[in-house]
C-alpha cells in the first residue's frame, strides 16, 4: 500500500481541498505551483543552504544511553529541539518563505497554539523582510508568554483569538478569514499536516529532511538505515510525518504515535482525536475529528498547548485506519513525568508535545536488540512555566526512586 497523498491530495478517504469559492484561485496556484518550484535547482540550493546555515541542520541522532539502560533497548533522540528557533518547525517555515516568495507574495499570515510555529514564521519574515501577522488563542498567549514576546521582538503582529476556548483551532479559524479577505498579496503559512491539499503534502515534503537524515545517520552510527520503532507525537502531525516520511512504505519499521489524553481519553477533557474523532471535515480537509453527534466541533484540552487541537492530519488518519501506525494516547500527568524523566536522565529539557512522545517509552515492552528513534520536536525553554508549576510534585518524586 502507498501511504503518500495521491494527485488530488487524499491519503486513502481522508484529505482533499474543502474551501470557500474566494480562496479557490490561491489554493490552486499553489497546488500547481508547488511541486515545480520545490524541483527547480535554484530552490533546493537556497533551501538546502538555509537549512543548513541558518536552521543548523543537520540536527545531531543521540544516542541516550541512560534512557536505553532503563527501557532495556537502544533508544536515539532525534534533536530538532537544537534546531534555531528551538523546533522542528523552521524546516516548514524556511521552505514555504522561499515558496511564496517565488509565488510573488508580499504578506505572510500564520497560526499558531504552542508558539514554535509563530516564532518560526516570524523568524523567516525578519530574515526574508516580509510582513507578518500571527493569530494565535488568549488561552495559549498566556501560557506562551514567551514565545509571544519573541515574536513580537521578530518584527510579527500577533493578534490575539477569543473565540471559542482561544485555542489553535481559534487561531486557525481567524487566519483563515484574513486569507479570505487578503486572497491576492497573502500567503498562509500552515504549520502543520493540516488544510486543504496540498498543505499537508507540501509540509510533510519540507519536514522530510528529518527521515532522511535518520536513514543516513542511522547508518552511520548501526550499519543499517531502518530501526525498528520510530515514535512521535502528533497533533497536526507535521513532526510525525517528517519523521515518518522516506518509512512510511518500510514495512521493516513500526511507527508509533503519541497524542494528548489530556485529563483522560473519556474525561471529557482530551485532545485524543484519533481515538475519540469521527470522519469530518475542518479547515478544508477530510479528517478525523472530535466531535457531537450532530457534528458541531468538540473542544480539545491538553496540558500542550502544540496537541490543543480536535482534528488530525488527514496522513495520520489514513495511517491509523489502516493500521500503519500504533496509536497510543499519553495523559497530561504521563507526560509530564517522562519530561522529568528525560531532563534527569539525560539532562535535556523536551517540550511539552515531545514529552508526550516520550510517554510511549513506559507503555511499551522493546527488544533489548530494538533500536527506537524518538524525536524530540522542540525544547522546553516555552514550557518553562508550566514545568515550574509542578517542579516540586515531580522533581521529587523523582529524586526519591
């Protein structure tokens, strides 16, 4: 089975372009244009350059050996939290800059939940002189603080969303109106495997650059470019899929996503989509997605304000009803456990989406021959409030094992 998008951008029943008449002409430019720009020469010189000089790839494979000893396996960390900007999400923004750029667009608009996204985007702008308006939720503004600031300091606008609970899918909601309104001069930065095609081909396509660098430093490092395990988190999906990418037809490789349980997958509380999400469509495409049962939208919760969302990528849908992938869901509590655990381990600090990824490690049983690549998709510099909240609960209920 081919788990990549097909010419009209479905992976299998889920995805495709459900948009208003007005942004039909923007988003057809773009699905015409996009595979060609990203072939010409010109453009893979300047990305592969910017990605390299400005971005720091390529980003280290760790090997974590503390990690390893306690789950009795081999356990590397890919590190797109040393990536600049902190996350995996520069390899997106870098790509689609230079996109728009040569689409002749002179005004960049961006979502954004946990904020890494949004820095990332502002960051470009200031790089590329373009102008910037982010929109993003009050409820993450407030517990994103920092990364509100940073934007800011980029040179970017960020417009606060108080609709419904002033989450992603707020923001999302509100960037897409101003495209609406600005169809002509502006450019949607998605960050994620989300939106109508080819939003989620495109960025799986400038995420990619994570796999293959696992085939070849996987082999530098084991003589073999496969593991058996690659684990992710996913929302959106963007990190997954660019970790999943060049194995998603590896039958040799296990693919392992993590999403937000919140307080509890039957809590009421939950961004566990893809175990409580119906088939539905939400910002132009076919998904699962959380919802009533007369189809009205059901607002998500996660301690992570990156999984706060209630429809996933229509990629990780299709891998999930096909079995492709195994689909675990960590709680708020797991999850800020296995972040202490690593920060003490391994002394990394991981963002709150990577901790949840990191959470798979206590649910499953490995070989002790396995080997597991984790990656860890942003640092925790942007959660350093939250982990402070709890510091004495978990800090010492670690120190005391």
């Amino acid at each position: 089975m081919n788990y990549q998008a097909d010419q009209h951008g479905y992976y299998g029943i889920f995805g495709g372009a459900y948009i208003p008449e007005i942004l039909h002409s923007n988003v057809e430019h773009l699905r015409e244009s996009y595979l060609r720009i990203m072939n010409e020469e010109s453009f893979r010189q300047e990305f592969r350059a910017l990605l390299c000089d400005y971005a720091g790839r390529p980003s280290p494979l760790y090997f974590a050996r503390r990690l390893s000893g306690k789950y009795r396996t081999r356990i590397y960390l890919k590190r797109e939290d040393l990536n600049h900007t902190g996350a995996h999400k520069i390899n997106n923004t870098i790509g689609q800059i230079l996109l728009a750029q040569r689409m002749g667009k002179q005004r960049i608009i961006a979502e954004t939940g946990a904020g890494q996204h949004g820095v990332a985007t502002a960051t470009v702008c200031a790089l590329m002189n373009m102008q910037c308006v982010v929109y993003m939720g009050e409820t993450d503004i407030a517990r994103q603080a920092l990364n509100v600031r940073k934007m800011q300091m980029l040179g970017a606008e960020v417009r606060p969303v108080n609709s419904g609970n002033k989450t992603l899918k707020d923001a999302t909601n509100e960037a897409i109106r101003d495209w609406c309104c600005h169809p002509d001069n502006t450019h949607y930065i998605i960050g994620s495997t989300v939106g109508p095609h080819p939003y989620p081909d495109m960025v799986a396509r400038f995420q990619s650059v994570i796999s293959e660098e696992i085939r070849q430093q996987l082999t530098e490092k084991e003589g073999r470019d496969a593991p058996d395990y690659l684990i992710a988190c996913v929302g959106g999906g963007s990190n997954a899929a660019g970790t999943f990418y060049h194995y998603l037809n590896d039958e040799r490789v296990k693919l392992i996503e993590v999403e937000a349980a919140g307080k509890g997958i039957d809590s009421g509380q939950s961004a566990a989509t893809i175990h409580l999400g119906r088939e539905g469509i939400i910002h132009g495409s076919r998904t699962l997605l959380m919802q009533t049962e007369d189809g009205q939208i059901t607002e998500p919760y996660s301690i992570s304000a990156g999984l706060d969302y209630p429809g996933i990528g229509p990629v990780h849908a299709h891998l999930a009803a096909t079995g492709r992938a195994e689909i675990l869901a960590a709680t708020d509590e797991e999850a800020v456990q296995a972040a202490f655990e690593l920060t003490a381990m391994e002394g990394i600090i991981p963002a709150l989406e990577s901790a949840h990824a990191l959470a798979a490690l206590a649910m499953k049983t490995f070989r002790t021959e396995d080997i597991i690549v984790l990656t860890v998709s942003g640092r925790g510099d942007k959660d350093m409030e939250t982990y402070s909240s709890l510091f004495e609960r978990f800090a010492l209920k670690l120190s005391s094992k």
